[in-house]
C-alpha cells in the first residue's frame, strides 16, 4: 500500500510540473529588415522551439537559422552566408530570459496579459540584453505568446555593403509568437 501511495505521488508530482512548464516546436520567428529601397529582406521561421514556465516565469526560444525562408533565394543564400548569419558555424541563435514581474500574469485565468520581459539574446555566439514586452493569452486549456522588438545587426557582427546602401535595415523588426502547450 506504502507502495502504491508513494508511486501516485509521484505521478502526481510529475503532472504538476510537466503543466508548469508549456513547450512548442513549432513558434514563428518573423524577420523584417525591409526597407524603402528593398522590400525583399523579410523571412519567417516556422520551426522555432520555444519554452515558458509559468511557475518561475522563465522563457526560452531557439531558432535553427537555416530554417528561415525568404521569398528571393540570393538573399536566402546571404543571409545564411559567411558575412550574415554563417548558418554552417553559428547554426542557432537563442533567448533565454525571464518574465520579470510575473505576478502580473495569471496563466490560470483566461485574459490577455502584456508584460516585460529580460534576457539575452545570442546570434553568432555574441549574446546581448534584450529587455522588451511579452503578451500572454490564456484560453481554457491555451497559451499564446508573441513579442516584437527591434535588434541592431552591427551588434552582432552583421553589417556590409547592403546596409550602407539601404538595402537591408540596420535595425530589423523581429516577431516571435508561439502557441504552447
């Protein structure tokens, strides 16, 4: 009986902290670096992982930088090439942060709750703060999340000719939402 008790505890405890943290693989990271000379550069990434714990408030995301998809394959390939991006050495970039005044989310209530969020971004294995605001939607049995801000490419090692000619914007927008589960 001690037996059986001590195993649907654990049961138990393991199902309480498997809902305390919400997951996905299948978030969109949105890229918008377009501007008045060229509309081109702007990629979405359906593929993103993404992670929310609605305990501790911490969040993260990964993208596979190769998974972004552009409508023009030279800016595709540029994007992933050796000046931008360099998918084939710096295959992934990441945020890692937290919700920094979690009581103002109720993950338990349904209703739309924006609030700030810190952390660090790395892309090219140069990792800066990145401080922003998140909104959290709760419906029965869902949670979405979605983000925008701004990054500066030279921040990271990213610039060149094309910005300089206003092709690419130095600062693109960057959208993440994301339905976790």
């Amino acid at each position: 009986m001690k037996k059986s008790f001590l195993i649907l505890s654990l049961v138990a405890m393991s199902a309480m902290a498997f809902a305390q943290t919400r997951k996905t693989t299948s978030a969109t990271v949105s890229f918008d670096a377009t501007t008045s000379k060229d509309a081109l550069p702007k990629a979405d990434n359906k593929t993103v992982v993404g992670e929310v714990n609605t305990k501790t408030g911490e969040i993260g995301f990964e993208a596979a930088v190769k998974n972004f998809a552009f409508t023009n394959e030279m800016i595709q390939n540029h994007f992933n090439g050796e000046k931008w991006m360099n998918s084939a050495k710096f295959p992934v970039f990441t945020f890692m942060g937290k919700i920094t005044d979690l009581s103002k989310v109720k993950f338990d209530k349904p209703g739309t709750y924006t609030v700030p969020v810190s952390g660090e971004l790395t892309i090219r294995d140069v990792t800066k703060p990145l401080s922003t605001t998140a909104t959290f939607e709760v419906k029965a049995g869902s949670l979405t999340a979605s983000s925008s801000f701004s990054i500066k490419l030279a921040d990271y090692g990213i610039t060149g000719a094309p910005i300089e000619a206003g092709k690419i914007a130095p600062e693109p927008k960057i959208t993440v939402s994301a339905e976790l589960k």
